[in-house]
C-alpha cells in the first residue's frame, strides 16, 4: 500500500511508513493524515508484521505539523476527533512503534512522536509546540505529563520554542540520538531485536504500559497480571528455557 505521499514498506517483519512530502516539510494534509491511518491499520491487520517503524523523507523533516495552508482554505475551527490518527487513542495500534526522527517534529508531528512506544532522533533533530505562535491549541500534549517534567512541558507550551534532540535525550524523550546517516540502520536494529523476541511477552508488556498511563498503580498491577497469565500459560514460555537449556534460539510459535 502506497499512497502519494506515505509509503508503506515490509521489510522481513517490519513495516515502514515513511511521510514523503519533503516541500511541504510532510506536513499533515489530509492525504498524509488518511496515509498515516491506513497504513497503521494494515499493519495491526497483518500478522507478520511485528514492529511499525515511522519516519519522513528528507533531512530536514519528520513532520512539520499541520498544514497550515489547507486548514486556513478549509477553515477548520475544532478539529474533529479523528482529524488526526493517534495510536491507542483513535487508531487501535497493539505493535510496538518506533519514530525515527530525520528532522524537525512540530505541533503534530510532535504528537505523532509523542504517541510511539520508541524513538531515535538524528542529532540535528528537534521537537516543538508552535501552536503558541500560530494560534492554534496543543491538547494532544496531555500524555507529557508523564513524560517529561512539567516545567519543561510548560515552557515548551507557553515558549512555543523547541528543544534540541539532546536535550529530548536528557529529559527522557527520546532513546537514543545518532547521526543523520546512521538513523535507519539503528531504528531497523531496534526493531529487529523487537522482532525477534516472544511474541506474546511483547504484546503483553505494550499492553502493560498503556495500563499503568490509564490506571492507578494498584489497578494497573492487578491488570497486567491478567495480561501477563496467558504469556506464562503458552508454549512459547516452555520453548524459551528449553532453548536456553539447549543452547540455541528459540522458535517462537505466538502461542
């Protein structure tokens, strides 16, 4: 699946959706917003797919954001609930996602970055709340409550000034930072050690920590031990030992 200007590519497990409207920075126009969805929704429906991998055409740009120019034709005021595809939010995602972030992530495309599970940021990369300077609204910005400290959510919401790939690093943002050339290669290692580990465990811890954002601690404890009994109860938790004990790796069969 292809659109004009998200593509989608399976490579051996591993889907990567790539936003590829460099002119515009891959800014989210409806065509790049309905790309981004339907392409997350092929991936969770394909059951060899095991890790969605996002990033942008270009050197310059993840995302920049909302398009501007087509919001201020159409004369958006609210944006409806499914104006943008949020994973677990309005896009049911239960793969692991990793943003590799080639460039500037703004507004949404900050957002997009927010919603993945991982991301690797190339060193000249930076992350931003413009909505300040154009005004616009950043209500998409709640889940960094928990990411970040607050102060520096808020100076990056009242500021409308970014902050760099490194500083991202410090503050727990962002996993790794590396340079430009070597941003693909490192994401497609991550995702492959993802890959290849038991399926089960995977889809468990994921849902494990979605369960500890949306619950209180007890609530959240009590729940991922019901997520984590069929993990213990399948044949993939007997293959792990026994191929351990072995000395080779495992074959996971997902159940």
């Amino acid at each position: 699946m292809n659109t004009a200007q998200v593509h989608y590519a399976v490579d051996d497990g591993v889907v990567v959706l790539t936003l590829d409207d460099p002119s515009a920075r891959n800014a989210l126009s409806q065509p790049i917003r309905d790309g981004i969805r339907s392409g997350l929704q092929k991936a969770e429906a394909d059951d060899d797919v095991k890790v969605i991998v996002l990033t942008g055409s270009g050197e310059k740009a993840f995302c920049a954001g909302i398009h501007l120019k087509e919001m201020a034709g159409a004369g958006t005021q609210i944006p409806p609930p499914d104006f943008m595809p949020i994973p677990h939010r309005n896009v049911k995602v239960t793969k692991p996602i990793i943003v590799a972030l080639n460039g500037i992530a703004f507004g949404g495309g900050f957002l997009v970055a927010q919603s993945a599970d991982l991301v690797i940021a190339a060193e000249h990369a930076k992350m931003g709340m413009p909505e300040v300077k154009v005004g616009r609204g950043a209500p998409w910005s709640v889940p960094l409550s928990r990411m970040i400290p607050k102060r520096v959510w808020m100076q990056m919401a009242l500021t409308g000034e970014p902050i760099t790939a490194q500083r991202a690093y410090e503050i727990g943002l962002v996993n790794e930072v590396v340079p430009l050339a070597e941003l693909m290669s490192r994401t497609m290692e991550l995702a492959r050690l993802i890959r290849d580990n038991a399926p089960l465990t995977v889809s468990a811890s994921l849902e494990m920590a979605h369960l500890t954002d949306d619950l209180g601690l007890t609530a959240a404890w009590d729940a991922a031990d019901r997520a984590f009994d069929k993990v213990y109860l399948s044949d993939d938790a007997q293959e792990g030992p026994r191929a351990f004990r072995e000395g080779r790796r495992p074959v996971w069969q997902g159940r």
